[in-house]
C-alpha cells in the first residue's frame, strides 16, 4: 500500500530529465519528505546560478532514494557499497613509472608523481574500463595515495584487486607501489532502511542551504534509463524493493 497523498505532474515539466525513460507512473507519485542532512553537495544537490532562486542549492531529479526507518524521512538509496581501492606509493622514488592491472589488462606507465586524475586516465584507457568506470581521488602520488572508486558497470560490484608492479620506479629507497582494498563492493551498504529502494525523486526542487527537510515526489512506478540517472547505479544489484515500487530499467 502506498501511505502518501498523489502527486501529478504535467507531461510539460517531466522534459529535460534523461533519466527518465517514459511518462509511466509520473502522475502516480508519492508526496515524500526528505531528510536533507543525507545528501551530499556535488552528488546529490549544487548551488543555483539562478538569481531567481536567491542562493538556494537545488537537488538532482532522478536519484534513487531509500526510507529510514526510524524517522520515516527519505535519504539516498544505499543498497550495495561500490569497491575503493587504494594505490600507494613507497620509498619516496624521484622518478620513473609503475603500472596497474585490472583483470588482466595492464595500464601504460604511470609516472611516479601522478595525480589522482592521470592515475584515472591512465585506468581508463584499458579495454575493460570505460569512461565513469572509476572516479579517483586524494594524491599527488607519491606524497599522498590515491583511491579508486568503481562505478559505472562496477557499480556494486565486488570487482577483483588491482595488482601493481614498480620495478621501473626510480631513486628513493627500494621504491614500491601497493594497491589494497579500502572498502569490498558488492556487500550491504547501510542497515537503516535506506539498503531498500523506494523509488526515485521525479523532479529537481529547491532548498534553502540551512534547511534539513523538504517536501519531493515519488516515482515508484514508471520506466528508467539507469544509465542517464544522476548516481550511479546497476539494476543487477538491486535486491530489495519496497512493496509495490515497480520500475523497469533500459
């Protein structure tokens, strides 16, 4: 049974959205409140360029939600946690590369001093990455490590280990590279509700940066690109829906 009053919309103001692959279900939404101290500022909501909008950030529509159980408020979807790996490397080298290899495929030399965003390039030129497969980030290497963090059709997965070698790594004291395993994918990411999906926020609202709730629509019904959706998600991974949320994916 769906508890909330329904929330129509016009077809006229479901444009623009590329997620959405059909108006199915979009005038079958669900009035919802979301807990706004959930989101998070880049993956989830940005600040307005519109003076209309006096500074307000606005959320993303098209992101997975889920429901905590002990508020009954909706927060981000959180059912399997995505793999982060981490490159380290050791023995303060001045100079040459080391290389990574992910299921068998082994990336160009890297130089010893990459950033975060050239250990990314470098990943993503193997034939079995492709473009937001990965999103990395700290470094410069070899000062500080760099993570890697698979999305994409890695999405949830519980991908293999990377494996390193810096035999061409150069000067320092016996220079070395390490990848471990920071957090496993393919494993429950939280275990307050928000692991089963409710549905998606069918339409971008705005909010006042200080404020910690706000009303949003539903969609528990309908037709999705999972690809286009504004967090990355893989259908395959999706093993627990709330009673009565049907949503087909293309």
């Amino acid at each position: 049974m769906n508890d909330f009053q329904p929330y129509s919309y016009t077809d006229s103001v479901t444009a623009d959205r590329p997620w959405l692959a059909s108006l199915v279900g979009v005038q079958d939404t669900n009035t919802i409140t979301l807990d706004l101290t959930k989101f998070s500022a880049g993956t989830h909501y940005v600040v307005s360029a519109n003076p209309l909008l006096q500074g307000r950030t606005v959320m993303k529509s098209g992101i997975p939600l889920g429901k905590v159980t002990a508020s009954g408020l909706y927060a981000p979807y959180a059912g399997t946690t995505s793999e982060v790996q981490t490159v380290t490397v050791t023995g303060t080298p001045t100079g040459g590369t080391y290389t990574l290899t992910f299921s068998g495929q082994t990336t160009a030399g890297i130089a010893f001093n990459a950033t975060a965003a050239q250990v990314k390039a470098a990943l993503e030129a193997l034939s079995n990455i492709n473009p937001g497969d990965v999103v990395t980030g700290g470094g410069a290497l070899p000062g500080a490590a760099v993570t890697v963090t698979f999305g994409g059709q890695y999405s949830g997965d519980n991908v293999a280990q990377m494996t390193a070698s810096g035999t061409n790594l150069t000067g320092g004291t016996t220079p070395a590279v390490t990848v471990a395993t920071t957090t496993g994918g393919g494993t429950a990411a939280a275990s307050d509700g928000t692991e089963v999906l409710h549905g998606y926020l069918v339409s971008e609202i705005s909010f006042n940066p200080a404020s910690t709730k706000a009303a949003g629509a539903l969609l528990w019904r309908g037709e999705v690109f999972a690809g286009q959706l504004p967090v990355p998600l893989d259908p395959a991974n999706v093993t627990a829906v709330a009673p009565g949320v049907s949503i087909h994916y293309r």
